[in-house]
C-alpha cells in the first residue's frame, strides 16, 4: 500500500479540503488528488464526498482513516528503527511550534537541550495549534509548542499541557507613523487605523481587544504569514499586533511599542500524556523550553 497516498489521505481529513491537504504537504493539488483517486480505486469504494466548504470521509473513508493511522505509525517507527540501526542509537526528537515560538523561544531551547544530548537530531515543523495538536496525538511530533489562540486547545486525557509563559501583545506600526514616536500606546488610539492580519484565530483576538477599548478592527488587508504581514505594515499599508515573544526576530524598519493593557496569549509546551516514569527525552525538552522562556514571562 502507498504510504504516501495514505499520508494525503489523512491530511485530507484534518484539513478537510484536497486543496489545504496540498498546501500543508507541499504537493500540488492535482498530484493529492490523483493519489486519492489511486486509494480508491485500490479498495474500489469512493473515500471522500464533496460538500459546500470542502470534503469529508465517507463510510469507507472512515473505516479505512482508523487502518491508516496504524499504518503509518508503524512505517515511521520502522524508519527509526532503520535509522537506528543503520547509524547507532542517536536520540531523534520531532518538535512542532507555531511562528513566534519558531522564531526565538525553540532555538534557544535546543541549545539548553543539546547541553546534555550534544548529538541529538531534531526534526521540526512549524504551524499553528490546530494544525500541531492531531499531528503530536497521531505520533509524528514528540512535542509542540501552541497558545491558546482561537479556536483554542481541547481538553483532552491523552493530551499533556505545561505552561512556559504568557505572551502579551505588542502593537507594530511603520517606522514613520506618527504614533511611533511614544513610548507607550492605549488601543483605543489606534481605532481609526487600517489592520493587517494573518490567520483567523489572531484576527479574533484583534477583534476581541479592540471591542473592549470600544471600536471595531478594519482589516484591510489579510496575509497567510508573518513574513508577510510585517512586509505590509513596514510599507505603510496598517498596522498589527504581535506577540512579544516574535518581536526579536521582526525586521529593523517596524516600530514595536508596548500596550497599556495588551490582550495577553498563554504559550504551552504539548506532549502525549504518559504515567509517572523516569524523565524522558521529551520532558528534558520540555524543561528546556521552560528554562528558555523570556525571563519575567516563565512560570
């Protein structure tokens, strides 16, 4: 059976589009689609039914989601153990962490972490939570650094959570706005301004702290990364707000200023529960994130 079909198959469910499935595994939405097609012709039942927003599993999608999720768990264990193997007992750690954290809090903590696992390999992805969350529950991260973003983490008994810090949000402007000239804003004085944003769940928390300083967010523009977004306040277009713990990796031409009462995000670090045991690899990670967290901000 085609792994790799079987990889698409399910990033289709989490997606719940062909054409997002692509984009999250890099392949062009012709090549999931014909993969998807290969699927089905091979068990000779239609895996997928098309509704108004995208896709979902039909029965035979369903029952064939639970197969392949065994599946592929065991052909990337296999690949480990080959590795292993092949190469000697190397330590592998797959981490997983939205933009901000990738920007500063991860690669510190991998530098504390390698202290006392020098030769370790690391694979990492980054995404938001929504996205990292079923990838840790399905095995292919061993941890995941997420917020409580909309729509927020589920409670889940499976799902372990340690809190690394709180994350308030700062405004950005263009270097030349006038406000950029004051050390500090209230939100309230940026409601005539035009935003820029990037992903839905930021977009809700715009929207939730400007109602409470009393007015509603223009978004004038929306972008699918901070690479972008950035791109478009530095040239004049808005302005956003980011997390703090972004601001060191954000381009020199921004100007950054605090808020008198920022919306603040909670920042976790996320592993699959376990029982009570010797520390892991995983959780020497974990205390490393802990310990790379900005100082004033960790718990």
């Amino acid at each position: 059976m085609d792994v790799t079909a079987l990889r698409s198959f399910r990033e289709v469910h989490r997606q719940g589009s062909i054409s997002a499935a692509a984009q999250v595994l890099g392949y062009t939405q012709s090549a999931v689609s014909r993969q998807i097609a290969a699927l089905e012709a091979r068990f000779g039942a239609p895996l997928l039914e098309r509704h108004a927003r995208g896709v979902r599993l039909t029965p035979a999608g369903e029952t064939l989601l639970g197969h392949a999720a065994v599946i592929l768990r065991r052909a990337e264990q296999a690949e480990r153990d080959v590795a292993a193997a092949t190469d000697g007992p190397v330590l592998r750690l797959r981490v997983g962490a939205v933009p901000s954290a990738a920007a500063t809090l991860v690669p510190r903590a991998l530098g504390l972490f390698r202290d006392g696992a020098p030769h370790a390999r690391v694979t990492f992805a980054e995404g938001l939570t929504a996205a990292l969350l079923p990838q840790l529950l399905d095995g292919e991260l061993d941890a995941a650094v997420v917020t409580d973003y909309p729509p927020g983490i589920p409670a889940r008994a499976d799902l372990a959570l340690t809190h690394l810090l709180d994350d308030p949000l700062v405004c950005v402007l263009p270097a030349a706005h006038p406000l950029a000239a004051r050390d500090r804003l209230a939100l309230a004085e940026l409601s005539g301004e035009s935003w820029v944003e990037d992903h839905a769940g930021a977009a809700s928390v715009l929207a939730l702290a400007c109602a409470r300083a009393g007015f509603t967010p223009r978004i004038d523009i929306e972008c699918g990364s901070w690479l972008g977004k950035q791109a478009f306040v530095a040239a004049g277009h808005g302005v956003a707000l980011a997390p703090r713990l972004l601001v060191p990796a954000l381009r020199p031409d921004l100007a950054v200023r605090p808020l008198t009462e920022p919306p603040l995000r909670r920042v976790y670090a996320a592993t699959r529960h376990r029982r009570d045991g010797p520390p892991t690899p995983v959780e020497d990670f974990v205390a490393a994130l802990a310990a790379g967290a900005p100082s004033g901000e960790a718990r």
